[in-house]
C-alpha cells in the first residue's frame, strides 16, 4: 500500500490466515471502527469469531481469493507461511506490506542471508539438500548442532538437534531442503519488535527475554536483564535496516541470541509475533493496534513499556482447560484464551500477561 491517505473507519481489513494472532489483530481492528474479513483454509479458524466475515478456501482457489480481496481495502497476513502464489492473487495495491518479507521469512536460508547482508552475525551454517550435503555440513559446522527444514518449520516442528558426530549417525536428512547450523552457547534469547508506517516511521517496543523449551516460546519476560539490555541497540539497528531495505510496512520481529560476541541473529516473521504480546496490557500501544495503525495509514502509537515488570506466558494444551482459576490470582493477571476447539498437547492455546510497579 503506497497510498498513504488513511483508511477511513468502516473500511475493510482482510486477513490471511486464521490463527490466534489474526484473532488479536481482528480484535484491534474493530475497535478502531474498521470491519476484518479473515481468509484460511477450513479448520480451527479461531480468527473467524473475532471478524466480521470469513472465507473457509483453499490457497489455491484464486475465485475465492479473488472474492475476498474484492471486499478489502487492504490486505494483511497473520502467519508467514501463507503461500505465495495465494499472495500474488490478491492485487498488489490491497497488500499492505511487500510480499517480498514473505518471501524472504518462508526459507531460513534466504532470512539469513538477507539480513546477514546487513551486518547481521548468524550462527555458522549450512544449506543440506541430500545426505551428502548433511554429511558435509556435520564436518564443517560440527556438532553440536540443529538439522531444520528450510521452510515450513515452526514451534520446533521440523528440527533435529545433534549433540554428537555419533548422534548424527541416528539422523537421517528428511528429503527436503534443510539449514544445518551450529547450536549457539547463548546467555539468554530476545527478539526486537517494531512497527513500521507507510511514511517509513519507525517504532520498536523494549525486548522482553524469551524462553523457549523444545522450540516453542514458554514465557517472555521484562526487564530482559543486563545481557540483553547490552545487546538490544545493536539489535535493533539489524531490525531496522531490515524493515528498510523491505520497505515493509506493519509489524516485523527478528528474533537474536544474546552471546558472549554480541547478538547472533536467528530468525525474523514478517508479523506479529508471540513474544509481543505482552504489549497488550504491558505497553502504550500494543503490537496488535501498531500492525492495524500501520496498515491503515494511522500515525504510530507510542511503544513505551508501562510496568517495571511484566511476564508473559503461555498456556499450552490441557493447562487451558483450569485456566480461568488464574483469575483468582492475586495481582489481576490479564488472561488471554484463543478459543481453540481441541486442547492437543503443545499446542497453543491462550497466555497469561502479569504486570507489576515494583
Ligand atoms: P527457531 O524455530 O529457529 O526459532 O528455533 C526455536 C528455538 O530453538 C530458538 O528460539 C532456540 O531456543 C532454539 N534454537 C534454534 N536454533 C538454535 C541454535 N542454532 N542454537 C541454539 N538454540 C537454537
């Protein structure tokens, strides 16, 4: 969208994908007077009760992609993964960001080497495309190390961690393409999240410390700590050249490890991401509203943190089912569920924020 005449309120917001985040940016929509269409396969479309109208098609069903984009005055993505060729049906000028940061955010190689180009340290890696590949890129990279598939991997799916060259001998290569790296020795993970408008402004939330198990964000957490906080600016400066170079225009998140060298670029997601939604209660604006201001042309809100304190978490499978007893807790914790049908272990289900004034 080059346009930057702002869209006015009543005007429409398509969303592609039906996930949580799609949900949360429905909800910030609407209350700034917008109507959201969202658009994703059939299946447990958690978006669709947050939107005012939802298509249930296929990717490829360019009729009903087309249908869609005809009722929006712009389009926007909740997850990364949407296909391209599903991008490239909606018109170029109803796309809010450029698909470009798709693209670039669906391979793990070409992020890396995009935002490498920048200045960005990555862990050392590999591209490994045949068991030879594999073989090559244990003897270079050494172990320990993570096999992933190059796309389509997420929450930890699609990886193999080698502790050993003896390990590796029980890890086959998967017969898609995959990144072989090098497990970094990281004191603590963050990512860097801003907003970026049509006019190029640019606005980035404090860095939360995130904790991952198996892959998967268990909590993130503000202050992030000294090592963090050393390594955040550098950071940051990565993030913004990206957002930049892409032109993009909405929320981008690129996540680091904090080292004892400095910050080791991991992955970026052209979106919204989990580690900010503690933005919701914990800062002025939340990411949510940015994405939605940004898109529609609106000025920026201020991303300032509003709490000394705030810890973020997720609740994950069956924990959701006994999750409204956190609302006795003290403190008013802020409790998020998405109302997902089927509590399947590891599967995201909703978060809990907590802010506190030490
Ligand atoms: P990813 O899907 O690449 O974001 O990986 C998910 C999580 O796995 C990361 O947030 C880390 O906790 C861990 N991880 C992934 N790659 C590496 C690596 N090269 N070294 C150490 N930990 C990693």
């Amino acid at each position: 969208m080059t346009d930057k005449t702002p869209l006015s309120p009543g005007s429409t917001i398509g969303i592609l994908g039906g996930g949580q985040l799609g949900r949360m940016l429905a909800m910030a929509a609407v209350q700034l007077g917008y109507r959201v269409i969202g658009y994703a396969p059939a299946g447990d479309n958690v978006a669709a009760s947050a939107c005012d109208d939802f298509f249930e098609n296929g990717w490829s069903d360019t009729a009903a992609l087309s249908a869609f984009a005809s009722q929006c005055d712009v389009v926007t993505w909740e997850f990364e993964n949407v296909p391209l060729s599903a991008v490239d049906a909606i018109p170029d000028a109803l796309l809010a960001a450029n698909p470009k940061s798709l693209q670039i955010a669906q391979d793990r190689l070409n992020e890396k080497s995009f935002v490498e180009e920048l200045g960005a340290k990555c862990a050392p890696y590999m591209r490994v495309e045949s068991d030879e590949d594999f073989a090559r890129a244990l003897e270079r990279v050494g172990t320990p190390g993570i096999l992933k598939t190059a796309r389509d991997g997420y929450d930890g799916k699609g990886q193999w961690r080698i502790g050993s060259a003896h390990e590796a001998e029980g890890v086959r290569f998967p017969g898609r393409p995959c990144i072989y790296e090098g497990l970094v020795n990281f004191e603590s993970e963050f990512s860097v999240i801003l907003a970026r408008g049509a006019d190029g402004t640019i606005r980035i939330w404090d860095s939360s410390a995130n904790t991952h198990d198996g892959g998967m964000l268990v909590k993130s957490v503000i202050p992030a700590g000294a090592v963090v906080e050393a390594q955040v600016e550098a950071a940051q400066n990565i993030a913004r050249q990206t957002a930049n170079a892409l032109q993009y225009v909405g929320v981008l998140t690129l996540e680091f490890f904090a080292t004892r060298d400095g910050p080791v670029f991991n992955e970026m997601a052209p979106r919204v991401h989990n580690s900010g939604h503690w933005t919701i209660e914990g800062a002025a604006t939340s990411q949510f509203e940015n994405h939605i201001r940004a898109i529609c042309g609106l000025p920026l809100g201020g991303t300032e943190t509003r709490f000394t304190s705030i810890d973020m978490r997720n609740i994950v499978g069956e924990d959701a089912l006994s999750a409204h007893a956190i609302l006795a807790e003290e403190g008013e914790p802020h409790l998020h569920l998405y109302g997902k049908r089927e509590a399947r272990e590891g599967r995201k289900m909703g978060h809990v924020t907590r802010v506190a004034h030490d």
